[in-house]
C-alpha cells in the first residue's frame, strides 16, 4: 500500500545516507505514537483513556502510530498460546473502536524488529541508576519474588518505541508520564553523546487529557481499574461485555451515603465522582450539562442505571464490529502486515541512523 502521507512518505524514501534518510521536515504534521500491551481483558478504562482518545486523535491532522506492544507483555510469564490469541483480539478491538488502517498505522510491536534492536543502542546510553527509580518498577518488582531483566528495562523498550518514530506526542495515563519523561532523558542524552550532525531525536511530550484520564474500579473508586483486577467480580467493565453484563456492573459499583449527584473532590464521595467522570467522559457532556442530566434523578439508582444505558450504547457497536473481524482472522492478519510494513518504512531508517551516529558500519538500503 502506497503511504499517502506526505510527512510519513518523505522520511520512508530509501537513500544511500542513513542520516539524510531520517532528517525531519521541520513543517512535517506532527506524529503520535501510542500503545497497549495484549495481556489481560481490555475494559472500559482502557478504551476512555485511550482507544477512543486515539480514534478521536485521527481527525486532528497528526500521523499516528499505534502499535500492541507484544514486547512489553513477555516481561512477565506469558502463556503462549494465550498470548497469540490475545494479541489478534487486541488488533480486533482497535479496528472494532474505530482504528482506521488508512489513516493510522497499526502493527504488532515484534512484528518490526527495529524496536528490540533500538533499545539494546539505548541501553547503551541509559544509566542504570536512571531505571532503579522508576517508580512502575519499584511497585511491580516488590510483588514478585523473582524479577526479569526485562522488567526493569521496560521503559528503554518503550522510549525505543517512542523515538523510532520521531512521536511528538505520547498519549499515555498520569502513570505513565513518568516513563516519558525517561524517554525524554534518553533522547536528550543519545543527542548529547552523538549529535556533531544534529540532533536524531525528536523530544516527545507526553499527552494527558483533562478528562478521563483515570478511571476507577467499580468495586474500589480509589484504585484505577486495571487488567490485573478486572477478573474480580464488579470491578471493571470489559469492553466486549454483553448488556446485561454491563448493567449488572454499574448496579453493584460502590456510592456513598449522602445522596447528592455532583462532582466532588471529597475522597469519601469518590464513587459517585466515577460514575460521573465515566458518562461525562463516555458522552462528551460538559460538568455542568452532566450535573444538570441528573439534576431530577431519583437516587444513585437512577444514577448507575442511566451510565449504564450510555456505555452500552458506546460499547455495542464496538462488541458487534468486533466479532466480525474475529471471524475473519486472514483479513486480521492481513491488515496487521500492511501496518507492520508502513511502520518498518519509517523505523528502520531511523535505526539506520542511530547506529551510523553511533560508529557502525551501515550498509544497504
């Protein structure tokens, strides 16, 4: 498939010099990268907080890059087969969300080797004592009694990611900002130690939105709903529940005693600032419209039931879409190859780079 997009196709076009391959236009649009590990059941944190910011991200003129960081997910035991199976759901769900192929480029994180080959030349240039004070690693390592290597060098993975694509932009959760600002180290770092050319990287700038950002259990409003918890029962929404399912979620997520439908920085009112921040988020009403849509409800009945009606207006299509591109896995597979080859025709010439800056040998196109 011919890249139509004049930024992307400028820096894709082969040249015998690895540096003049990559030398960004400076009035190229801008680029975003972004990206979801296929472990766990995707649930509707996921999809507020990121899927449905990246479809939305398609009519702001950026090229976007979005990718299932396959990679990231094997840095803890993975079954494997479960892992093949989740990685295609994941692709399914992003092409169900509304990913378009043609104006987005979607791929599989191992299907373009330039990413694990990246990060081994930014290991080279990180500081260990950088990696030990990632908070992530810190809380994941202390739950485990035995910790991979790759889990402590997830986030030179990640910034490789990043920076192959010379991202502007990094869409990610308050969680993750810190793991950008990494990014930002190493890239600043990489154009220090090599830059007698000019910089190689672009320095992203992490991306937070205002609203939705972190979505909490059902079942503990003060926790983020996560993957490792979704299997608990009414703590998450799965993004491919049926209705019935959905609604019995919301009817048993956690509220308070006072009664009152309004947005609240009060801790104890947590709960039913989460049911409120999901509809606003879900519905793309303002503070004040949402307060005013439950200005004559009758309790927090009415409440859970009609942020119930909402997700499942926004999640059936997205279940029904779904499933027809599961029951279609060579087109699924197909789509996956177009993405993985518009990403290697940006990625590779930048690794191309990196290493010439680096002192390598680059030879070949």
């Amino acid at each position: 498939m011919e890249i139509d997009n004049e930024g992307l196709a400028s820096v894709a076009q082969p040249a015998s010099d690895p540096i003049a391959a990559t030398e960004a236009d400076l009035n190229r649009p801008k680029r975003a990268f972004s990206g979801m590990q296929p472990t766990g059941e995707p649930h509707l944190g996921n999809y507020i907080g990121a899927v449905k910011r990246w479809v939305q991200m398609q009519d702001s003129g950026s090229i976007n890059f979005f990718c299932i960081v396959d990679l990231h997910s094997v840095t803890i035991h993975q079954d494997p087969d479960e892992l093949r199976k989740r990685t295609r759901s994941l692709a399914a769900v992003y092409l169900a969300s509304g990913i378009d192929p043609d104006r987005s480029t979607l791929f599989i994180q191992s299907h373009v080797s330039a990413h694990a080959e990246a990060c081994w030349l930014l290991n080279c240039v990180t500081p260990l004592g950088w990696l030990q004070k990632m908070t992530q690693f810190k809380d994941k390592s202390a739950k485990q009694e035995s910790v991979s290597t790759g889990l402590l060098d997830y986030p030179v993975l990640q910034a490789a990611d990043i920076l192959l694509y010379d991202a502007d932009q990094v869409p990610v959760g308050e969680d993750q900002k810190q793991h950008v600002e990494l990014t930002r180290n190493i890239a600043e770092r990489f154009n220090r130690l090599y830059g007698q050319d000019g910089p190689t990287f672009v320095i992203p700038e992490p991306v937070i939105p205002t609203v939705g950002a972190r979505i909490m259990g059902l079942d503990d409003p003060t926790s983020k709903m996560s993957k490792s918890a979704s299997s608990v029962r009414g703590h998450a929404v799965g993004l491919l529940d049926d209705p019935a399912e959905i609604e019995r979620s919301f009817k048993r997520a956690v509220t308070d005693s006072s009664g009152e439908i309004r947005f609240s920085d009060n801790p104890e009112r947590a709960g039913v600032n989460n049911l409120l921040t999901i509809y606003r988020a879900i519905t793309g009403r303002t503070t004040e419209q949402v307060e005013s849509d439950f200005a004559s409800a009758r309790g927090y009945g009415d409440l859970k039931l009609k942020v119930a009606e909402a997700v499942i207006a926004e999640l059936t299509p997205v279940r029904e879409r779904y499933q027809q591109f599961m029951q279609d896995p060579a087109e699924l597979d197909r789509l996956l190859a177009r993405g993985a080859e518009q990403a290697r025709a940006v990625a590779m010439p930048k690794l191309r780079q990196m290493m010439h800056r680096m002192g390598m040998v680059v030879v070949g196109g």
